[in-house]
C-alpha cells in the first residue's frame, strides 16, 4: 500500500486526488463543514486519526473521491441487512439499539448505495436514527437527507416502488406493524432486476477517475432507463451540465484552464483545421466546480441536470466553438486574430519583441 493512501477501519483517503492540491483557489471545503471533530486538513488532505472517529459523513460529500468508505465495509453493511427476511430492510445508527445491522452514522452512506441495496432486494429500506439535532454528528442528519431525497427521486422518476425512509427517535413508532411495503405486496411486478449484484470497486488511486459513487449512479440510470417509457422531464438529477459564455471566454491562449484542471476529465480541448472547441461530458462531471474557480474570465457556469436532458450523459457534447485558422508565427491551428497571430504569438511579440517563430 503506498504511502499517500492511508486506510482506516472505514475509510479510504488518496491525497493525490484532493481537488486543494490541484488549485490554490479552490474554495469549496464540503468535507470540512460536515467533520464533526474537525479531524479534517487540507493542502495537502490529511487526517488528524487522533480526533477522527471514522464516522465516514466527509466521504459521503467529497465529490473527488479523496475520502470514500472501503469496499469493504459497504458490502458488509449490504450483506448484514439482505440477510434480513423482514418486509422492508433496516440500517441503524450507532445510537439506535436493535439486532438490525448497524453504521455509526447514516450520513457515510451515500445515494447510489442506497438505490442499489433497494434495487437488488425489490424492499424499501428503512434508516433508523436517534434525535439527530441533539447528535454531535449532527451534519451527518443533514447529508443523509438529502442522499435519501437524491435516491427517492431516482426511482419515483422511473416508476419504482422501493423507497428510502428515514425514522428518526422522535417520530419513531411501532415497526413490528406491517409496513409501506405492504401495501404493495399483492401488487404484480412489471419491472424486472437489472442489478445482478452489488459490487463496489475500491477507489482508483490514480487521478482523473470518475469516482465509484457515480458509476453506481450511472449504471443504476442506464438500467433504469431500459424499463421506463417516459419520464418526467423536471426531476432534478445528481449531475451537472456545463456552459461556457463566448462573449467572455478567450480560450486561454489555447490552454483553456477549466479543461487543464478539470480533475475527472469531463472538459476536453481540440483543435483542428477550422476549428476550436471545448466539449463536455455530463457523465464524467463531479459537481466539484473546479472549472469555474480556474477561470479567470468567470466565463464557466455549472447547472443542476433533469430528468429531460439525461441523454446529456451518454456523449459529449460541444459547448464551446470558435472558427480557427493556421497562425502565421508558430503555424499551429488556433483562434488567430490581430495580424494573423495566435494569442500565445501575439504575447510573444508584445512582451518579448519576437518577430515570426515559425
């Protein structure tokens, strides 16, 4: 195991994929605002194991992969609570008491382990928690709910039954009675399995990789997707689109900064006879917005995606187009303007006095 990849009882952590070792102005600290401890630093990413209590909440909001729960645990965790025969399953916190199987906090798990666990088990699943407000995990409460609105609205959008609920001990009631589930129980399936089983690669250590939560996602989509007929056009999904102002943008002198620190390479450049552009991959897109801190034009802006542009997630797409022309300095293919120079020439020429470089 190399040295800049620690691992925990649960945890995972890959320094050399923290998003603050890629730009000093990335400002976005989502794994510091959640860590109850504050065990968190960041450039370079690393731990203080004296005040981490391993409750995962960071790896569950980090949308490089940086921080991620091991393999490990979750298939334990998925294993423990399939092998429940009840109606619904059931994962509850540290807090809670009870034989079902247990996480210290619900806020490690994240939306696409919770579609999938619903998925293969066709049950709902049921998240018990103590008072959440009174919790010094208490951030924890709030990602859970929202991973659980993110799960829910995948599969009411493509006509799924199973759902995520959330009890926590003040509205906790008698669950020995018969559950939401029942109420379905007579009802005839017409949508098969499409999750064969669940398998959670161990994060890439490499940078560049789409973390593993959103191959989940992506996967849980396309099978999904297969046993829909129409959808909804405005549900929001947990991923983005990108547009890029052509009023604003200069191209960087033909080494635009958003593609250069773009950490899963969703962002790519090319340049051909004709042409210039920047297109964009919605499926390799983490949400991280480290393309528009690198901008120094403010010309990148990021947008939730919904249910109506998913085929935005299949390819890429153009964003960016501008007509090029060979230059007359360093006869390479670019965005020529004043005298029939690139922008690196027309710099050169200005800064340094140079003539042709050609």
């Amino acid at each position: 195991m190399s040295l800049n990849n620690f691992l925990k009882d649960k945890l995972w952590v890959a320094p050399q994929k923290c998003l603050h070792g890629r730009h000093n102005d990335y400002r976005e600290r989502p794994c510091q605002d959640v860590c109850p401890n504050k065990a968190i630093h960041l450039n370079p990413l690393e731990i203080a194991y004296s005040l981490c209590d391993d409750c995962g909440i960071c790896a569950s909001v980090c949308p490089s992969g940086a921080l991620s729960v091991k393999e490990s645990f979750l298939s334990e965790v998925a294993r423990q609570a399939a092998s429940d025969n009840g109606k619904e399953l059931r994962i509850r916190c540290s807090r809670v008491g009870g034989r079902c199987t247990a996480v210290t906090c619900h806020g490690s798990l994240d939306y696409a382990f919770l579609d999938a666990l619903c998925l293969r088990s066709e049950k709902d699943l049921r998240l018990l928690a103590g008072d959440c407000e009174d919790c010094g995990r208490a951030t924890g409460g709030e990602v859970v709910r929202a991973n659980i609105d993110a799960a829910n609205r995948f599969m009411l959008l493509f006509g799924r039954r199973e759902r995520v609920i959330l009890t926590e001990s003040a509205d906790r009631q008698d669950l020995g009675s018969a559950s939401r589930r029942a109420m379905f129980r007579d009802v005839g399936r017409t949508i098969s399995k499409f999750v064969p089983e669940i398998k959670y690669p161990e994060p890439d250590i490499g940078t560049g990789q789409v973390p593993a939560r959103q191959q989940w996602a992506l996967e849980i989509i396309r099978g999904l997707e297969e046993k829909q007929r129409e959808l909804d056009p405005c549900v929001p999904l947990p991923f983005y689109g990108k547009e890029i102002d052509a009023a604003m943008c200069d191209i960087c002198n033909g080494t635009p900064k958003c593609v250069r620190f773009c950490p899963t390479d969703a962002l790519e450049y090319s340049a051909v006879s004709g042409s210039v552009d920047i297109s964009f991959k919605a499926g390799r897109c983490i949400g991280c917005h480290l393309c528009e801190a690198a901008c120094h034009k403010d010309a990148v802006k990021s947008f939730a995606l919904k249910s109506g542009q998913v085929e935005e997630l299949r390819s890429a797409k153009p964003i960016m187009v501008f007509e090029a022309q060979e230059c007359d300095g360093c006869g390479g293919t670019a965005i020529v303007t004043r005298g029939g120079l690139c922008l690196d020439c027309q710099q050169r020429e200005r800064k340094l006095g140079w003539g042709s470089v050609g």
